[in-house]
C-alpha cells in the first residue's frame, strides 16, 4: 500500500482514481472531488475543507478525520466503508451507499445525512441540528445514539436500535420493521404510519405518540403524562406498559394493558366499537 503522508491536495481531483493508498496528516483545501473514483483508501489523522472529497470510493477506512462545514455532501456513492473517532461539521453526508460502519463519530449538522444507506451499521454516533437523517434507508443496526436533530428516522426499513436517546417530533414515520430497545424517545407524534414497530423497555414522551400503525409492540415501555390520544386507529396492538399512560383514543385492534390508564376516548370518528381493542386497567 502506497503512503502519502504531511501533504496538502487543492484545486480539482488531485486524488482522482487513487487505488491501495493510504493517506496520513494530509488537508483537503480548497477545489472539489478530492478523492473521487478511488479503491481501497485508508486515511488517517487528517483534515478535509473542499466540497465533495470522498466520491465513489470502494473500500474505504477512515479514523481520527475532521470535516470541516465547507465539506458538505462529503461522502456520496462510497460503499464498504469504516470510519471511527471523527468529526464531522458538514451537512449531507452519506448518501446512496452500501455497507457503511461509524464508530465514536460526532456529527454537528445532520442535516439530511444517512439517505438511501442500505446496511448501515452505528455505534456510539452524535447527531446534531439538521433534518430528515437516515430518511430512505435499510438494513440498520445501532448500538449508542444521541439525537436531537429533527425527523429521523422516515421511510427506513429493518431497523434494530439500542441504548438511543432521540429527541424530535415526527420520528419513524412510514417505516416497516423496526425495533428499538433501552432508549429513550422523546418528541410528538412517534411512528406515524409505520408497520411492524416494536419498543421493548423504552421511555416515551410526547403528544399523540403511535397513531395509525399496523402491528405495534410495546414490552415494558413507560409513557410521560403528556402522551395523550395514543394508538389512534392502530390495528393489531400488543402494548404492555409499566406505570400509567394518560388517554388511549380511538384504537381499531388487539390489547393494551397498563398498570394504569388515565382515560380511554372513542369518538364518532373510531373505526372499531368500544372494546374491539381489549384494554385493561390494572389498577381497577
């Protein structure tokens, strides 16, 4: 493997179809594309400023890099990637890409990262700020994340979280298979619109959380007293929740039992009779 070490790469492509290198202290300046249609790169210790640096790279290792703002839209069409220890001022990184693993990365401004990532595999990542991260992906497994950027996780298939903490509004929307366990998920209208959703010893805070969804579980989950109007027209429920929950509305089927339910709302507009979902109370 070729080394290039304590040099500085400006101006158009001046890395272009670079295979079996590996790059050490070297600056990305000024100009765009500065690594594009590369193989088997490994860079390390080192710093990128030009727009679109790292495009459609096959293999590609990454440790203790920093990516400054000017460096949006970094990482594109790069598949087999590994990048640890970084940090990343930029928005929209990573985009249409296969197999791609971050380990202990900060990530400043989220802003549509992580679209269209089919195998996406995180542990230990910081989003901040930004819209719509992870929007059209799948295949993704997380093991440590803190969020606060707004609407994560939309469109996503086959989606295994652990240990997150995501605060935003309009989280997992139109999603399909997903599991998140031991985390916390705070903001309104969680999971809209989603199919085969399950939550295990999860913590939810939030308006109106998990309305208009088919096949949702919930094992030991707890609810903020804000969680009002849950479940509305939800089809096929299988909620067990520890403490109470404060109104269930308008749920079509299956059970929810809780240690204890605030009240339970079924208007003219419910799309099942009262007691088509089975509710109990544990309290009563």
């Amino acid at each position: 493997m070729e080394l290039i070490k304590n040099k500085s790469f400006g101006g158009e492509r001046p890395l272009f179809g670079a295979h079996d290198v590996r790059l050490e202290d070297i600056t990305i300046t000024d100009g765009e594309s500065g690594i594009k249609c590369c193989q088997n790169i490994e860079c390390h210790h080192s710093k990128f400023y030009g727009k679109y640096p790292w495009w459609h790279v096959n293999g590609s290792l990454i440790t203790d890099c920093y990516f400054a703002p000017e460096s949006r839209s970094a990482i594109w069409y790069s598949d087999n990637m590994v990048m640890k220890d970084c940090t990343i001022d930029g928005p929209k990184f990573f985009r249409e890409m296969k197999n791609l693993d971050l380990e202990n990365v900060n990530i400043t401004d989220a802003d549509e990262t992580f679209w269209k990532v089919d195998g996406l595999k995180l542990k230990n990542v910081k989003l901040h700020d930004g819209t719509y991260p992870f929007m059209f992906s799948k295949n993704i497994y997380v093991d440590g994340l803190e969020s606060d950027s707004k609407y994560v996780f939309q469109y996503c298939r086959n989606v295994e979280i652990h240990n997150a903490k995501i605060t935003t509004k309009d989280s997992f929307w139109e999603c399909e298979n997903v599991t998140v366990y031991d985390s916390e998920l705070n903001g309104e209208y969680l999971a809209w619109h989603s199919k085969n959703i399950k939550f295990v010893r999860c913590h939810i805070s939030g308006e109106q959380p998990l309305c208009y969804m088919d096949h949702v579980t919930l094992e030991d989950c707890t609810f903020d007293k804000e969680c009002d109007r849950a479940f509305e027209d939800c089809t096929n429920i299988d909620a067990q929740i520890k403490g109470s929950i404060t109104n269930i509305k308008n749920p079509i089927s299956g059970r929810i039992e809780a240690d204890e339910v605030g009240s339970v709302t079924y208007t003219e507009f419910a799309k099942a009779p009262k007691g088509a979902c089975k509710i109990t109370d544990k309290s009563k």
